[in-house]
C-alpha cells in the first residue's frame, strides 16, 4: 500500500467510521447508508484538505465508490 492510499483510507476510515480493513474500492455510497450526503461533503473535504488540492463540483457528484476517488485523485496529484 502507498503512503498516498494509507492516507486516503485514514480519511475515509475516520469519516465513515470504518475499520481500514473493511474498505474496499468497490464500496460504494448508494449501498454504504452511513455514506449519505453530508458524510459525502465531509470526505471530500478532509481529502482535499489532506492532499492540498481541489475537486470540482462535477468530480465531486461522480464520486460514488471508494475506487473512484482513488481513480481521480491519482489523476489530480499527478497531474
């Protein structure tokens, strides 16, 4: 594991309440209940936070598995 995905699974533990180990890419909000909309706004956040960077509104709605944003966060930091 990456120091980038052990980071990114901290914030997502955290805000989730979720063990590290229980979290999978294919984890997905609409089927995760403790993953409503403000958990959502709140994960974005810490993510953007964490990683001194900025989503835009459009990422931000098709953010709907942990592999998604894994996917473009890649993108954003190596970009």
């Amino acid at each position: 594991m990456t120091e980038f995905e052990d980071k990114l699974l901290d914030i997502i533990s955290k805000v989730l309440l979720l063990d590290k180990d229980e979290i999978t890419d294919d984890l997905r909000r609409k089927d995760f209940e403790p993953w409503d909309s403000m958990a959502h706004l709140i994960l974005v956040s810490e993510i953007e936070s964490e990683f001194d960077m900025f989503f835009e509104d459009e990422e931000v709605v098709e953010l709907w598995t942990v592999g998604d944003i894994k996917r473009v966060l890649a993108s954003k930091l190596s970009s």
